[in-house]
C-alpha cells in the first residue's frame, strides 16, 4: 500500500508585526478550528502569511480522500475499502493547488458531490488516525497554521496557539450564500441555511474528531469583523502566546 504523502507550502511573509526572534528556531503549530463557513479558510490563509509560516488545509484533505472514493466507486458502507482508498492515494499541495495523484484537483474537491458525500470518509476512524498522522508529518520542525476541526482538541494537543473560529449560524450561511451566488451557483438563503444545520450536526455529532473547542483554544466570533479584522485580532492573540511563552520576555 502506497502510503498517502503531504507536502505543506510556504506562504511569503509580507507585514509579519513579530519580531521572528520570538518564535525560536524549533517547531511553532497555530491550529485553527471550528465550524463551516466561520471563514475559517481565508483568515487562516491570511495569518500564515502574515507571519511568513507555512498553512496546511486539512479539509482539503478529508476533500481529496472522498474524491478518490467517488472515483473508484467505492461503496459508502464499506468502511474498510475508504480506509484503503486514504492509504493509496497521494495528496500534494503546491501552492493553492491541491494535487490527488499528481493531478490538480483543487476546484474537483469544492463540488457539492463531494461535499455531500464527505461525512463517511470524516466519521472513518481508520482515515483519521492516518491523515492525523500525516498532519503530525508536515508539521515536524515547521512553523505552520493548520485549519481543521480537530486541529487543537486530537491532531496538535500541544500547539503553541490553538484558536476556535466561530459565528452565527445566520452569520455563516449568509456568508456561504454569497460565495455561491458570486461562483454563479444558484441556491436560496432557506437552503444553504439548512445543509449548513446538518454539517453542524454532523460535524458535532461525529464518533471520532468531532469538532469542539480544545480545552485552551481562545474562541473568536467573527461576527461583524472582516475579514483583516479577525486576522488582525488573531495576530494579537498569536503575538500574546508567544509573548507568554518566550523566556527572555520581561
Ligand atoms: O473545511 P472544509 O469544509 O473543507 O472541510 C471539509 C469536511 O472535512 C468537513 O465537512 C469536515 C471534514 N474535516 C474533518 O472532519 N476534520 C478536519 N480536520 C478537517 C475537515
């Protein structure tokens, strides 16, 4: 069995407000969890580069693993076949792109077939513990903002920083709704409002890596922030931590 290989990408600092000197020279992970459409994405993206570290996607991950399910036909009440179906594949990520088996899948595993049928291969307690494992791999001697839904609470129990992103449900399907209808796909308010109820459910009720908030995550509301707002906030926050945890602070 091939196993499932990660390679992380390095984001160009731009305006890093820390002095790089705080973070020492060894292993720095900031994980950022919480629920869909809490914009979790685009201010983790943003964060990394603020701080020059390297960004992990791990939805992406749990994405590509269902697309190779879809494609090899796999059937959803066999567990075991999707837990081989992770051990085979290779997911890379160059850049914004993301590559299953070498070929970029990036906008494949955006599509509502995969996302409709993700939640098998997420509650499969085999491919957690293997993508888990592969997350861990990347992480090794890096500084990197990993974003997920298990991040801080199962993958990374001793992250530097561990942040939970979260806003209303109203807030977050409003969001998700835009974003559809600006990608020209057409669906109301009612309806992204209620997929998005079930994905919170499932999301909660999952039997392994179901997402809650690790004991000493900071939780941030993006509520009426934007987008540079939240991720100004979490550079404080960020900057707080490492301040807390660097010994030659006064
Ligand atoms: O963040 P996203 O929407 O791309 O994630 C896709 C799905 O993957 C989401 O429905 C839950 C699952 N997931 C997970 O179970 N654990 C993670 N660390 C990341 C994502």
């Amino acid at each position: 069995m091939r196993p499932t290989q990660v390679t992380e990408r390095r984001n160009d600092p731009t305006s890093s407000p820390l002095d790089e000197r705080q973070w020492g020279d060894g292993e720095l992970v900031i994980t950022i969890d919480g629920p869909a459409g809490a914009g979790k994405s685009t201010v983790a993206r943003g964060l990394a580069a603020r701080l020059g570290f390297a960004f992990l996607d791990t939805g992406a991950m749990y994405r590509s693993v269902t697309l190779g399910c879809l494609r090899q036909g796999v059937s959803w009440d066999d567990a075991s076949a999707i837990g081989r179906v992770a051990g085979r594949v290779e997911i890379r990520f160059e850049g914004d792109r993301v590559l299953l088996d070498g070929e970029d899948v990036s906008a494949a595993i955006r599509s509502t077939e995969v996302t409709d049928h993700i939640r098998w291969v997420a509650d499969n307690a085999e491919v957690r513990a293997l993508l888990g494992g592969l997350q861990r791999r990347a992480a090794v001697g890096m500084r990197i903002v990993t974003e997920g839904r298990d991040q801080g609470s199962e993958v990374f129990p001793d992250a530097a920083c561990k942040i939970f992103l979260t806003a209303s449900p109203e807030t977050r399907a409003r969001r998700r709704h835009a974003e559809l209808a600006a990608r020209g796909q057409a669906a109301t308010y009612a309806e992204v409002l209620s997929a998005q109820i079930r994905r919170d459910q499932e999301d909660a009720s999952r039997p392994v890596g179901a997402l809650r908030p690790a004991d000493d995550a900071v939780i941030v509301s993006t509520d009426g922030l934007s987008e540079e707002q939240v991720i100004e906030r979490l550079v404080q926050i960020v900057a707080a931590r490492a301040l807390a945890t660097d010994p030659n602070a006064e």
